[in-house]
C-alpha cells in the first residue's frame, strides 16, 4: 500500500490565465473563448412557465445582471460573490430577452393536470404541456436557450411521484444491475422526460426552480431533493449563468495541458435501464474534446453476467461502439487522437478489451488504456473533524488504487459535503499510464461540469456525463430524436 496526495489541478480561462477554482479563475481572467468570434457576447433567452414564474425569473435574472453579495461567512472561497452578467464583468456576455420568446401557461392549464394526482401519466401530461410551450416560442433568430420555470404546485407534483433517492454521492456509478429504485416502474424524472421531449425542439433548455429565484425552498418531505440543502444565492447564480453560456455554445474553461501532452480521446461507458425495468441493457458513451466539449455516443444492447451482476458488452458491440466513439471524435478534429482513454463502470472483460483495442487498431492508435471505476466501500479516516483530503490516493495493487475525488478541500478550507465520501476504486486493464498519472488525470476530469461551479465533483466528468445521458436516453423513444451534443442533457 502506497498513499499520495495530488495537488488540486489548474483550469485554463481567458486569454491564458489559470487558476484552481472555477468562479476565482473566472472573475480574473474571463472565460476560455473571450475575444474568439464564437464566443456568444449576448445570450437570447426564453422563458416558459406561468406570468408569475416568468416575472419570476426575468425579475431575478436583472438581480443578478449586477451582482450577488457573498454569503456572510468566513470560508470567502467557498462562497464568493457573483459580480454579474453584464459586457464588462466576468463572462463578457448578457442575456437578451423579447416577450415573443416568453409563453405563459394559463393556470386552469395546469389545474386540469393536477385534478388527476397519483395519475401515471401526470409527469407525461405536464410535459406534453410544457413542451408545446416551448415549441411556440422557437423561430428563426429567436432564443439560444429556452429556460423552463415551473410553478411550485407543478414541481411539488411531479416531486411526489418519483421516489426518493441518495445523494448521486452516495449511489454506485452504475446502478442498472440493480432492482428499480430511483423511480417507480415506467415513471421518469420530468426534467428527464422533458429534456428527452424537447431534444427535436434542437435548442437547449435550462430548468429553473421557484427555490432558484425565490430564495425559500419549500419542497415535500416525499421529493428526490428533499435532503439536499438550499444553495446561497450567489452560488445559484453562478451555476445558472454558467451553465447559460455554455448551453449557448460558450467554452467557460478547459483543462491545462502540457504542449508535449498526447492528444486524448476520453470515452465514459456506463448503462441503464429501460423504463420498463426489463433486463435490456444498453450503454452510453461520452466523448469530449481538449475543451471538454460532450459528444453523445448511443451504443449498443448489453447483457448481465449472470457471475458477477454487472452489464457487459459482447466483444463486436464493444468494438462497434468504441469506432463509433473514435468516428465522431476524427469528425471534430480532422485527426484520429494519438491516445484512447475509457472509463467503464463495470468490470472490463477479456471481450470488452479484445473488442476496444480492435477498434483502436483499426484506426491505427497506439496508445489505448481501459479502466474501470466503482465507489469504493473501503475509507481512510483522518485526526480531528474532517474527512480525507480531495486528491488523496492509495495504490492497492500495481493496477488498482483509491481516489478521492470528494473530500475536504484546502482552498475552501473545509470538506463542503454533508456526507461520509466515499473514494473510487480504479482498476486498471490496459495502461501504458502509471497508475498515480490515471488517478490525476481523472483528478482533473472531475472540474468539468457545467452545471456546478463548485469544483469538488465526486467524479469524472466522462463517468458523470455518460449516467447523466442515460437518464434522458431511456426516455427517447426507438427512433426518435438524439442530438449529439452534450448541451441538450445537462
């Protein structure tokens, strides 16, 4: 046994500034595509919801234009504060609004939907709804982004007819070997039906809470999100805000790399569930460029293994997807990658692994390296309060360590969960890598997320990212609309 420690990684922003964390670095330098043509300057919005939501919304978006105080506290780097959405400040960018591109629901709307609680197809009615909402307000030169803002009475009714879960902190990183409990048979998430509904709209759309921009959460004991606690709202809006501009096409950073570094192609593998609960599995992969930029991957049926549990692929599936992946990623570049990465979240078997290095052979990549990744129920304990560091690693074996990828933080000067972490084991198939340059590298693909700010994600984003699809993939129908772009998910 063998314990490191990996310094937290820099992040790239504006005109070649780095810093460790996402709002500081942002603050100082930009975002990564200030100056660029590409970089959207102005943001156009629209926004569905009733008339007091999108007043709602459009009252607390001009608050944010100029800034939120920091929370009164003492830890100044968890909680600093949001210093606006305007040309001059931070993004560099501002968001643009038109009545054309706002649609309100009428109330006796949603009231009909709501006569029928504990219907099977209430989270489905309320999406129909909300989708041709959203539809009426798309036209050329219109929004960019399309912000769903739901009433409270909705949210608290399609809250209620999904079960409660974990912390995604605390569930496996790959839950589709066991029994149904996120949701009850045949049931989805409505923001996952929602955004599966809307993907043949092809513009992004950002859900917003009445908690958001209300400053009070007020949900049910029964909701997903019960547990979870109210954000500051400086917090909130520099997750809004960012998570805007990169749905508009914005880069707000990327990793630091070395100019010596191997071009890389990292690809998540992970599965789910049909929503009939049947034992048809199939896997995700997400591809991301040197940005960070997620291209979705749909791949094919998988099976269990009736040893060990867990969904693996046939040797010419995994062959098939893995080309696919490295197809899309030679379509970005104009080149094949000089190195193949892949995070799987089951066990890699003697096919799985015949059948990605076939596929990298046959793109003629020399460098290929597989690893599996789990939550480990092995923990380290330190003296005094808090838990381990982010960034501790302990090789097990000469191919299988322990990461922490949650845990205290020495810039924020405390740990910011509110459960035990539990570390990832990694377990190496194929590596040309030394085991601790694995566990930094996926150190560092833990800070990207858009949809958080706060750097301290549990895991790597390929992992993350590839779960995440599969929540909205499951909700698409054979044959329907699947836009590749990772915009459309998060």
């Amino acid at each position: 046994m063998k314990m490191d420690f990996f310094d937290e990684p820099e992040l790239e922003f504006g005109e070649g500034g780095t810093h460790v964390d996402i709002r500081h670095g942002l603050m100082h330098f930009g975002p990564l595509d200030i100056g660029e043509t590409t970089a959207p300057n102005q943001i156009r919005v629209g926004i569905v919801g009733t008339t007091e939501t999108i007043e709602g919304v459009r009252s607390w978006f001009g608050r944010c234009e100029v800034g939120i105080e920091a929370k009164k506290s003492r830890l100044v780097n968890l909680f600093p504060q949001f210093p606006g959405f305007r040309s001059e400040v931070t993004f560099r960018s501002q968001l643009v609004f038109h009545d054309r591109w706002s649609s309100a629901i009428r109330q006796r709307d949603i009231d009909e939907v709501l006569k029928k609680p504990g219907s099977k197809t209430l989270v489905a009615d309320f999406v129909r709804l909300f989708t041709e909402h959203i539809s009426s307000v798309v036209e050329s030169g219109g929004p960019m982004v399309i912000v769903c803002a739901p009433p409270k009475d909705v949210m608290e009714a399609v809250d209620v007819s999904v079960a409660r879960r974990k912390s995604y902190q605390e569930e496996e990183l790959d839950e589709s070997s066991e029994p149904m409990k996120s949701t009850p048979l045949g049931t989805p998430a409505f923001h996952d039906l929602l955004k599966a509904e809307v993907m043949r709209v092809g513009i992004p759309i950002q859900m917003v809470r009445p908690s958001t921009y209300g400053g009070q959460s007020k949900r049910k004991a029964k909701s997903r999100s019960a547990s979870t606690p109210m954000q500051d709202e400086a917090t909130r809006a520099w997750n809004i805000h960012t998570a805007l501009y990169y749905k508009a096409g914005g880069a707000p950073w990327r990793l630091l790399r070395s100019p010596s570094d191997l071009t890389t192609c990292f690809v998540g593998i992970s599965f789910y569930r049909t929503l009939l609960g049947d034992r048809i599995l199939t896997s995700v992969a997400q591809v991301f460029n040197e940005r960070g930029e997620g291209v979705i991957v749909k791949g094919a049926q998988a099976e269990l293994d009736k040893n060990d549990r867990q969904p693996h692929l046939k040797p010419e599936d995994a062959r098939a997807m893995l080309k696919n992946a490295i197809r899309i990623y030679r379509k970005e570049h104009r080149t094949s990658p000089a190195r193949l990465v892949v995070h799987k979240t089951s066990r890699l078997t003697t096919g799985e692994i015949e059948g990605f290095e076939s596929a990298a052979s046959d793109h003629d990549i020399e460098t290929t390296e597989l690893i599996s990744v789990k939550r480990s129920f092995t923990r380290f304990f330190r003296e005094k309060t808090y838990p381990p560091l982010r960034g501790t690693f302990c090789r097990l074996q000469p191919d299988t360590g322990l990461l922490y990828l949650r845990g205290s933080v020495q810039f924020f000067e405390t740990y910011p969960g509110m459960y035990v972490p539990r570390p990832l084991e990694l377990a190496v198939a194929r590596a040309e890598t030394s085991l601790e340059q694995i566990g930094r590298e996926m150190h560092s693909l833990s800070k990207l997320n858009w949809n958080n700010t706060q750097f301290d994600g549990g895991e790597p984003i390929t992992l993350r990212a590839a779960r995440r699809v599969g929540d909205i993939l499951k909700c698409i129908p054979e044959g329907g609309t699947v836009l590749p772009s990772f915009r459309f998910f998060i």
